[in-house]
C-alpha cells in the first residue's frame, strides 16, 4: 500500500496549487500515456437545445475534484472496509480541442483523444460538456470488442433527426444504437416530459434498449435492475447529471424533477462494475453557470471517483489490475 502523500513533502491542501482532476498529473502528450485512468475535458455545449453552460463542466468537475485529493493513500470506505483507489494511477489529458460552431471538427477531436486513451490500455473518463460527446466518444470503440451501454439519465436521447440535426444532445443513444459494436442498451432514470416523442420510445426497444425510470428502479430494487443487464459483459458508462435529482445537481442545462440520489446511482455503479468490465464512462451536462454552490460539479467529482475506485476494486477482485 502506497504511503501518504502528505507524509512527507507539501501537505498540498485541495486550494492549493493547480487545478487537474484529483490533482493527477497532467500530460500533454497523448502518445505518451502511462496511467490505469486517463480523464479527458471534452467541453462542448454547442447541442444543446435550451440552456447552454456544460462548456464550462469539466473545468468545474476539475476544480471540485481537488476537494477529494488530500494526499491519503487511497480512499479509505469504513462501510465497505475497503481501500479504493489505493496504486490506481490517474492522469489528466486536459481538454480535446474545441472549435466554435463546428461540431464535426469538434467531435472528431474528442473521438481522437479517447482514441488515444485505448491505445494506451487505460479506461477513458471523459468529461462533458453536452450530451452530444458520448457520440464521439463511444465512435472511438469502433475497434474494441463490443460494448453493451448502460446509460443514466433523465432522457432517453434517442431523437433519430431534426431540422437536419443528428448529432445534438438528443441523439446520442440513436446514434449509439446504430453501431455495430454496441450490442445493447440499458437506460435508466429515464421520467416525465420528455424530449424524445413515443416514436422514439418505440425505435429503441426495436432497436434492443432496456428502458427504466426511477421509479421502477425503486421499484424493482437495484439488484433486480442489475440482472436485466447481461451479465459478463463490456460496459460503457454514460452518466447524465440530470439523472440525478435537481435537488442535489441543479447545475445543468435540463433539470427533471424525481431524479436519483446519490447512494441509489453508487450502488448501481458498483454493482455494474461487479457484473462486467466498465471499459470507459462520461459523465455529462454539469453547467456551473447555474449552480453557484458548485454542489452540482462536487457531486460530478465524487461520483466519478469513487466509480472509478469500484472498478479498479472489482478488477482487482476478479483477479485483473
């Protein structure tokens, strides 16, 4: 087990020094990834159809991950009694670059950074920026062996085109759905009005996605919901913040009362991570502009870092990393 950072050597308070996620090292060379976890910024916000600010999500999600980087080797869990993320080496890729009203230019930039990310060998967390980066970001799996997509959201995403539009933020798991790497689909935390019309619905299961809200996961339990994901699978995780309930993320652009807390969202993820393989994650639409509490961006942090403790923790288990 690692020692203490602060046991020696700066005590580098969360305040303190400069902004990376978790205070991991950053690397700009992208052919020269040496890391377990590569994070990459994606902060694009140009699909979105009613309040923009998720450009400025992961630069939020960063500053708010410094909250949980105190030096300590690893992160102790007393209910669990487990140490996550104890040698689990993180680094921080900065941000894709982004090119102002070009969305092909700006998505095949965040397509070519998780790219890079596999090559390495590393598990890509990306942080958005709108819904529309999954669609880049799962384009990049076109490689890989195929992943089953496990999406929690307020909104099914599943919009096919409108007005000529096909790669906003309402497109992302038709899009997905269409790939021939993606076996599957779960969507969960999906409720109320709705951006996607009864077609859509309708389009998505044809086109084989498992559709919950939260009340049926209340319903079901989250074991239950876990067994209607196959089992020994690779996952993609896409986390949606407005899955969450506004009431502790009202930081984003489209906020859906009746959403998740967070203890129901970790043990979905932690139970995921133990069912399969998560293979890569981002979490998106955190827009601090409406949350000047920044709750919404440490709710974001936490989430992500305490997913990746549990995959790491689940690998380790099955005897892998």
């Amino acid at each position: 087990m690692a020692e203490h950072g602060y046991a020696s050597g700066r005590l580098n308070l969360p305040f303190v020094g400069i902004s990376t996620f978790a205070k991991s090292p950053y690397v700009g060379d992208w052919d020269a990834i040496e890391a377990d976890v590569a994070v990459l910024g994606a902060p694009f916000d140009m699909g979105t159809q009613w309040r923009s600010g998720a450009r400025f999500g992961p630069r939020g999600i960063r500053e708010a991950s410094t909250l949980f980087s105190f030096g300590h080797a690893g992160a102790y869990d007393h209910e669990d009694d487990v140490t996550y993320l104890d040698d689990v080496r993180i680094v921080d890729l900065g941000d894709a670059d982004m090119v102002h009203t070009d969305t092909a230019t700006s998505h095949a930039n965040i397509e070519a950074g998780v790219r890079k990310i596999l090559a390495a060998g590393a598990l890509p967390v990306v942080l958005g920026g709108d819904h529309s980066i999954n669609i880049p970001c799962i384009a990049a799996f076109s490689d890989q062996e195929p992943v089953h997509l496990v999406q929690i959201d307020a909104h099914l995403d599943f919009v096919d085109e409108r007005h000529g539009v096909r790669y906003g933020h309402g497109n992302p798991m038709r899009r997905a759905a269409e790939q021939s790497h993606v076996t599957g689909l779960t969507q969960i935390g999906i409720r109320n009005v709705s951006s996607t019309a009864r077609e859509g619905y309708e389009a998505a299961r044809a086109m084989g996605s498992d559709i919950l809200s939260v009340r049926d996961l209340r319903r079901l339990g989250v074991a239950a919901v876990l067994e209607r994901i196959p089992a020994g699978k690779r996952y993609y995780l896409t986390l949606d913040i407005d899955g969450f309930d506004p009431s502790i993320a009202p930081g984003t652009g489209t906020p859906s009362h009746g959403g998740f807390l967070y203890y129901e969202v970790l043990e979905l993820i932690a139970g995921l991570a133990a069912r399969g393989e998560i293979v890569g994650i981002d979490l998106v639409e955190v827009a601090p502009p409406y949350d000047p509490a920044e709750v919404t961006a440490i709710l974001a942090a936490q989430v992500l870092l305490n997913a990746i403790g549990r995959i790491f923790h689940a690998r380790k288990s099955r005897g892998g990393l």
